[in-house]
C-alpha cells in the first residue's frame, strides 16, 4: 500500500483544447499518464488528483476525462483546480454521492490513510490576475475550507495530517503564508501542490524541507506525468 500525489491532468477527451501550445512534453500526455500510472499504481494504493482534471465546463463535457480517472488503478481522491468548472465548490457531497465507490472529492472533509489523515482545499497565491483586495478574500475563504478539513480530522482523532492544495502554499517571493502558518499550527508532515507549469515556474513556492515540514511539487509537467510517491 502506498499513497502517491499528481496534479494537473488537463484531460480534453471531449472539448478541442490542446497543451502542446505550452510545451511539447504535453503531446500524448494522457497516454503517458496511463502508461506510467498502471506501470507504478497499484489497486491496494491510494492516489490524491491535485486538481485541473478536466478543460470541460460541467459534468457532461467531463464526463469521458473523469470515466479515464476512474479506469485507473487504485483509490482515486480528486482536489478541485482552478480549471475544474464541473466542480461547484457548494455541492461537494453531491459529486461524492453520485461518484461513490469509484471517486472521492477533498473539501470541507478529510480521508484516512493509514494514521494519517489526507486533508486540503483548492488554496490561493497571488499571481496579479486580480486585484490584491479580491485575492485576500478567495485566500481567506479557501483557509477556512482547510481549517474545516483540519479540525474535523483532529476531531476524529488524527494527529498526522498530509495536506494537499492546488495552487503553491505561498506566492512568488513570499517566505511563508497563511497556509504555511497553518500547516505549522496542526504539525502537518508534508504539502503537496500543483498549479506551477514550465521549466519558469517550477520554482515558485516551496520544494524541500521548510520549518519541518516537506514540501512537494506534483505538477504534471514536472513529474513528465509520473505519479509521486508520498507515503509508503
């Protein structure tokens, strides 16, 4: 049994958007993530999605790309990306009780594995897209999605967390972050992240050990879409 992390899927199974503008490791990528994920996942392992499944805007246009999550080997618990319009942040428990037995959705919740308990939200860095004043207010609101996922695993007795998130715990330049506070406050073992494309953007947060705590780049493109191995 083991737990292993992988971001950024961009699957377009049933819309006409390709990744190959951003980089041509992105040609065939869905082959090379079912390649390498049956070659390294098996059934009894555990696998958290960190969000951007899918380029379809709801669950009709996403229904192939999530039908290719489900075929692959293992337990499959999905974090929702800033792409993920399918997604209504509201209905959470709906998309777990239309899915059950074959996905499972991070929000407002937390999963098992083993003693530790796998918690996270979609997160927020600043990346100058919006006003800094309407970017507070998404970081602050996804802060309380993770202290909800946090406190009802402490709540039930955890006291190892592994925290996924979307986006990277700290904007560019930033040494820590609500979020990085955050995970210091629960001891939070290690945080996994995706979000960062390109060779330029695979530096912009944390990679490594800060302040005790591992911190794990899952991006796709980074991993040329080999699935990271978290816990054993």
């Amino acid at each position: 049994m083991a737990l292993y992390g992988m971001g950024d899927f961009h699957l377009a199974f049933s819309v006409d958007k390709s990744m190959e503008v951003f980089d041509p490791i992105w040609k065939d990528h869905e082959k090379k993530i079912e390649r390498n994920w049956r070659r390294y996942v098996k059934e009894t392992d555990t696998a958290v999605l960190t969000g951007d499944h899918s380029w379809g805007r709801n669950l009709e246009e996403c229904r192939e790309d999530l039908e290719f999550i489900m075929g692959l080997p293992g337990r499959k618990i999905l974090l929702r990306g800033n792409h993920d319009m399918f997604w209504d942040a509201k209905k959470t428990d709906r998309l777990n009780k239309q899915f059950q037995g074959r996905l499972e959705f991070l929000q407002n919740n937390f999963y098992a594995y083993g003693e530790y308990a796998l918690v996270g939200t979609k997160g927020c860095c600043y990346e100058g897209k919006d006003s800094y004043e309407h970017f507070e207010k998404i970081r602050d609101r996804e802060l309380q999605r993770l202290r909800i996922s946090l406190e009802g695993a402490a709540a039930a007795g955890f006291g190892k967390f592994v925290l996924f998130l979307h986006y990277p715990p700290t904007s560019i330049g930033e040494q820590e972050s609500p979020f990085t506070m955050l995970a210091e406050k629960y001891g939070v073992s290690k945080v996994v992240y995706s979000h960062c494309h390109g060779r330029e953007r695979f530096d912009d947060s944390f990679k490594g050990y800060v302040n005790g705590i591992e911190y794990k780049l899952v991006s796709g493109d980074y991993l040329n879409f080999r699935p990271e191995k978290i816990l054993d």
